[in-house]
C-alpha cells in the first residue's frame, strides 16, 4: 500500500509570500520600465513581444512555486507490516467423548455444542498453538501441538461418539495424555482446557497424580464440567432400526469439586457450563484470561519525489532568464 506524503509541510506557508512577490514585481518593472504620456496610442500597434513580455513574470512565480514544493519533501511511501507472536501459549484441548456427551440438555447436544465452541476458539487463537486430546475410559491424542489452525478445526468437526473408545470417564487418563504433549513445550504458557460431564470412573492413573504431574511442568488446568443441573435427556440404548439412540431423563453427575480441586492446584480455574450460551462465555473468558503477546514489525520504503520538482523550477528559470536576455533584450 502507498501513501503520499510530505516530510516538511511546514514549507507550504512560504506560498503566502507568492502575492508579495506578484506585487515586487510588478513594482519593479515599473521602476525600471520608461514611460511617455501621450494623447493618443492610436496608430501604435502593440507586436506579440510586447504581449508576452508582460508573462515573463509567471516562470519566476511558478518557479518559485516549484522550489517551495521540494521543499516540503513530497514522497510516496509504502508500507508493510509483519506480526509474530513474541509470547505465544500452547494449548491443549482434552474432551470427554464417553456416550454421556449425546445428551440433550445443550442443543442439539453437548458434543455438538462443544464442536461449535471450540471451533470459534481456535479461530480466535491464531498465534498460538493447540492440539486435541479426546477421552473416555481411555484417551489418545487426535491432533498434537500445531500451528496449523486447519488441522486443528478439521479435527474439531470430525469429533463424534464412537466405540473405537471403551466408554466411561477416565479424567486421569485424558490429563495424563494431555500433559505429555505439552511437558516439553518452550512456550511462556502451557495451558490445557480439560472438558467432562460426568464423575471419573474408569482408567489406571488418578486424576489427582495427573493434576500433580501437571503442576510439576508448570502446566496451567482450565477445567469445565458440561451439563444442566438437574436431569437430562441421555442416551441409554441403541434404537431398534440400529439407527441412533434411545433417551431417557437421568440425572445429571458433574464431579465439581474434583474439578474445581485439579484447577485450584495447577493455579487454573473451574467453570460450570449449563447451556450453549454459557459454554460459549466460558471459552471466551478463557481467551482473555490467556493472552499472547504481539509484536508487530512496520517497514517504511520511502521514495522521494521533490527532484523533479527543483528541475521543473531550474528550467523555468533558464527560459525565463534566456527569453529576456536574448529575444526580450532590447525591451528590458
């Protein structure tokens, strides 16, 4: 992009002086110019010197005019900028996708739901990497650490209940997995967003040694446990036709304070998301409670302009000085 500008604009108020000048020269050509009264000029004819001798006078002025141009400097500049992140986060999301997830207490479910979430959140995070780890009875990591944000939504949308998984709730076992894609992270902050909607009751490792192992490499918990209070539609059987689930009001089980325990240890938060609306303020406050340092590097190429400024003024100079030294000679 180039911008047209002026380095020394200040020089534009010598144009104000432009009419002084006008009238000093017109004063003196009349001082120096002869006169002779008569009664009548009838019978003298004035020839095309004598026209345009009375102009000489505009190539000094536009001279002039020229002259106060370069002086104020004009120029184009363009201008590029570049943006790294000088402080960037590493992010790992890990998310509960036991069948529970399909309940219907969020619309059109909280799985659903999430994806939506999650999606603006990466989009909104493009400075800074993020992988996804999902997780039922086990875990495994769908996509590791990446700045590759096409990646990392791709996986996002592609997230679903299946039985690849054995289904349950292993929180140790998401946070464990989770940890060890970040525990050799240079990042200024290793943050992960631990996502369940239900009570921890499957997997070998302790979500309380996980959260430690995580406290040991300076990795920050944000914890967030999914579902209304109350009951809620969730998913107990395959349908007849094979086709979907079968629903049935249950209570909803969040275990709160074993959340609210992992992220008081890893200096992290605990969030409670009871509806779409919700969910989508909790990532938000994430977002800003987890900020990226930006440095923005601006690069000026400038290109002077005011050099055919002062030729345009020397050669107006030259005509006018060799116009009344040689055809206009004998009239001065």
């Amino acid at each position: 992009m180039k911008d047209f500008s002026f380095l020394n604009p200040e020089f534009f108020w010598l144009f104000l002086l432009l009419p002084v000048a006008i009238a000093w020269l017109f004063w003196k050509r009349k001082e120096t110019t002869a006169t002779l009264k008569m009664s009548s000029v009838k019978g003298f004819s004035s020839t095309w010197k004598t026209k345009l001798k009375s102009f000489l006078f505009v190539f000094r002025i536009l001279a002039l005019s020229s002259l106060i141009i370069a002086m104020a400097r004009p120029r184009t500049v363009d201008i590029s900028s570049q943006t790294k992140s000088t402080k960037g986060v590493d992010i790992v999301m890990a998310i509960d996708v036991s069948g529970s997830m399909l309940a219907k207490d969020l619309k059109p479910n909280r799985m659903e739901a999430l994806k939506k979430v999650a999606s603006n959140f990466v989009e909104g995070r493009p400075n800074d990497r993020i992988g996804i780890v999902l997780y039922a009875a086990e875990a495994y990591t769908k996509t590791p650490v990446t700045s590759d944000k096409a990646i990392v939504e791709d996986a996002i949308r592609s997230i679903e209940y299946s039985q690849v998984l054995q289904d349950g709730t292993g929180i140790g076992m998401g946070l464990t997995t989770a940890v060890n894609r970040l525990k050799d992270s240079k990042a200024k902050s290793k943050v992960i967003i631990l996502l369940t909607d239900g009570v921890n009751n499957s997997g070998f490792i302790e979500p309380e040694t996980a959260s430690q192992i995580a406290k040991d490499f300076g990795i920050k918990v944000y914890t967030i446990g999914i579902g209304t209070n109350g009951m809620a539609e969730f998913p107990y059987a395959y349908a007849p036709n094979g086709k979907g689930f079968l629903f049935k009001m249950m209570p909803v089980e969040i275990d709160v304070n074993l959340l609210q325990t992992i992220a008081k240890n890893t200096g992290g938060k605990y969030f409670r998301a009871t509806s779409n609306s919700k969910l989508e303020e909790i990532y938000k406050e994430i977002n800003k409670l987890e900020t990226t340092e930006i440095q923005e590097l601006k690069f000026y190429d400038y290109d002077e302009k005011f050099r055919p400024f002062v030729w345009i003024a020397g050669i107006l100079i030259l005509i006018e000085f060799g116009l009344r030294n040689t055809i206009f000679r004998s009239m001065i």
